[in-house]
C-alpha cells in the first residue's frame, strides 16, 4: 500500500507596509496610522518650539538687517513643515535642515528632529557624517549669532551635549524596533515551524497507518489469493486438498477482518501506542512459520541467536513483519518453493535475519502487488538503525539479508 506524501505548502506571511526600522517599502509610501500623525505632530511641535527661541534671537539683534529676518524666519517655517516629509527622504531632510540650521536660528528645531529621525531610520554612518557636520559648523552658527553672557566654547560643547542627546535617543528607538521586529520574525517562524511540524506528524502518521495495514493486511489477503488462484487452476485437485485449501482462505479472511477491526479501532480512538493492539515480536515468528507450513510453503528456520529471551520488543517486532513480508513474497512469486529463514546475532553483536526462497517450478499465476513491500522493509530496518538488501539469490529465486542492531 503506497502513500504519496503532500508536498509541504506554506503560507507566506503577511508582509508589512514598513520594513523594521520604519523605512517604507518600496513600490508605495506607508500609510500613517493615528501613533504615526501623533509622533509626527510631536515633533512638528517640538520644531516649532525650538524655531520660536530662535526667532527671540534674532529680535534681540536690533541690528539685523530686515531681509535676513525674514529669510530666516521663512526657511525656519519651510524647515518646520518639511517634519512631515520627515520618514520618506531622512538622510536628505537632515543635510538640508543641517545646512540650513547653519544661517538660519529659526531651522534649528527641524534640524535636531530631522537628526533624530535619521538616527531611527537609517545606520549609524549616515548619522555620523551629519552629526560631525552639524559639530563643524557650530562654531560659525555661534559666530554669526552670538549669545550674550556665553563663552563661545561653552555653546559648542552644550550643542555636542544636545546633538549627543538627540542621536543617542534616535539610537534608543531604533534598536527597540529592531528587537520587537525580530522578537515579532521570530515569533512568525516559530508558529510557521509548529505548522510544519504539525503537517510532518500528520504525514508520518499516515505513512504508519499505511504501513501497518500493508504489514498486517497483505500477509492474510496474500496467502488468501494464494489458496483462491490455486483451487482456479486446478478444479481436479482431489477433494481433501480442496478442502484444506477452502479452510485456509476461510482462516485467512477471517484473520483478515479482525486485523481489519483492530486498526479501524485504533483510528477511531486515536491512541496509536503499542498497547493499543496487540503488537507482534520474536517469539510469535513460530506462529507465524507454523501458518505459513500450513499453507503449503516448505520452510526450514535455523535459529541461531544467543539470549533470544532478552531481545528487545521493538527488535523483534521488526524481524517478525522483516521474514512475515518475505514470506508472503515467497508466497505471491514461487508457491510451494522451499524457503530458508536464518536468524543469527546475540546482544551487541546485533541480530542478522536472512530469508532464501528457491526459484519457483513451473509458471506462477500472476498476483497483484504494489512493490511497496521491499520498499517498506528497506525503511524499516533504517528506522531502527540497521541495513537490508535484496536481490536474486546464487542459485536463484530470491534472498533477503538485513541486520538490525542490538545493543549490549
């Protein structure tokens, strides 16, 4: 019985409008949502406060011609509602507020809020080289606009202490929103994994239940076939065989129907633990090689394991449905060819099965099969950490080898 396994399919999550550090995505702008005009009209507000000091400024220079007044209040205004443009064009609202803010004493809020924002939105670089500018011109800003009663040293080093405030609060927010960026990334790749490991459950549970009913189902079905072909294709045989044959496939359905119930009960209830039905191991193999003898299968077993009492249920479990598969081969490709089954090994040495059926004598009615059995056992055996090979045997007919291991 074969499983074709759904290709995993995962749902791509939603991706948002603004990559993590606030940056829209490209293609449209990001929309604002009411935090966004909140934070947006903070800082227009906070430009505005700081532009109207500097406008103080300027009044207490009775001297100053009235076109630079003017000048300097109508960039310090553009510069103030350039704050709304302030998360599209970061890196180019803060060089032009910087240089700006140079000349004209009313930018100098938009100034310190375009910096900030550049140090949210963008690396540490761009930050530097437009903080180290703004640095370099302060002297000339204080030159031009002197301070009464303020040593010019004093007014570079306390603009380094609020330039230093802004970036490193700039600095704060961003990696905050980096961390909940990541912590929200990681939590998305976690549910997408428990989603994908929820799916490989289904899908292996599937592959077991396929497999127990192709391991407990076909050896019946099999032997069942077997004895139905051979009474079609000899109507003459004498009335005991007949007979014998009829009990056989009476048995075998009926065997059959009770696995048959004991799986279904097993999905309905979903407990799939080995206490649930009844599980097979090494000391029912002489059960199973006493049915197949019954069947009409010649079988010599040569059992040469040490300590076999102290083999492990999983162990043995694997080697009855390893020889319970070749047998019921045997039975579909050469009916009535002798079969040899071999079990050597000890603890730590591992256990070594090895099943010989002879060529079959004559032609062979075809039976159905999927050659999913092989495939099943080959899998198996990986399962448990061992190996398994199959091929024709030297004088023909057809042999398989495993060795499962066996720990001290």
């Amino acid at each position: 019985m074969g499983i074709r396994a759904d290709r995993h399919r995962t749902t791509p999550a939603p991706v948002s409008r603004t990559e993590p550090t606030g940056r829209p995505a490209k293609g449209r702008p990001a929309r604002r949502g009411p935090r966004d005009w909140a934070a947006d009209f903070a800082c227009f507000a906070v430009a505005v406060l700081i532009g109207l000091t500097g406008l103080d400024v300027l009044q207490q220079r009775p001297g100053l011609p009235v076109g630079v007044a003017v000048a300097d209040q109508l960039a310090g205004a553009l510069a103030c509602a350039a704050v709304w443009v302030r998360r599209r064009y970061p890196l180019g609202f803060a060089v032009a507020t910087a240089a700006v803010a140079v000349a004209a004493q009313t930018a100098a809020g938009a100034a310190l809020v375009a910096l900030f924002t550049l140090a949210v939105h963008r690396p540490f670089r761009q930050v530097a080289w437009v903080c180290v500018f703004s640095l370099a011109t302060a002297p000339l800003t204080f030159w031009l606009y002197p301070e009464p009663g303020l040593d010019q040293f004093a007014a570079v080093v306390f603009a380094a202490v609020l330039l230093s405030a802004t970036v490193g609060w700039g600095m704060y927010v961003r990696s905050r929103r980096l961390l909940l960026e990541s912590l929200r990334e990681r939590a998305r790749r976690a549910e997408a994994e428990a989603a994908l490991r929820a799916e490989q459950a289904q899908r292996l549970a599937r592959e077991a239940i396929a497999r127990e009913m192709h391991d407990v189902l076909a050896h019946r079905l099999t032997l069942l076939s077997v004895h139905a072909g051979a009474l079609e294709f000899r109507p003459d045989a004498p009335t005991a065989e007949i007979a014998r044959a009829a009990g056989v496939i009476r048995d075998s359905a009926h065997d059959a129907l009770q696995d048959l119930r004991t799986i279904i009960g097993v999905l309905r209830t979903g407990d799939d633990t080995d206490a649930a039905r009844p599980q097979p191991t090494l000391d029912g193999l002489a059960d199973l090689l006493d049915e197949a003898r019954e069947g009409g299968t010649p079988l010599t077993l040569h059992r040469r394991v040490t300590h076999a009492a102290d083999v492990p249920p999983a162990l043995g479990r694997t080697v009855y449905r390893i020889v319970q598969e070749c047998l019921t081969n045997a039975r579909k490709h050469a009916p009535g060819a002798p079969v040899v089954v071999t079990l050597t090994g000890g603890p730590g040495k591992g256990l070594g099965v090895d099943v010989a059926s002879a060529a079959p004598a004559g032609p062979v009615p075809p039976v159905p099969g999927s050659g999913q059995g092989l495939i099943g056992l080959t899998e198996r055996a990986a399962l448990a950490g061992g190996r398994l090979a199959h091929g024709p045997g030297p004088r023909g007919g057809f042999r398989v080898s495993a060795w499962l291991p066996w720990g001290p």
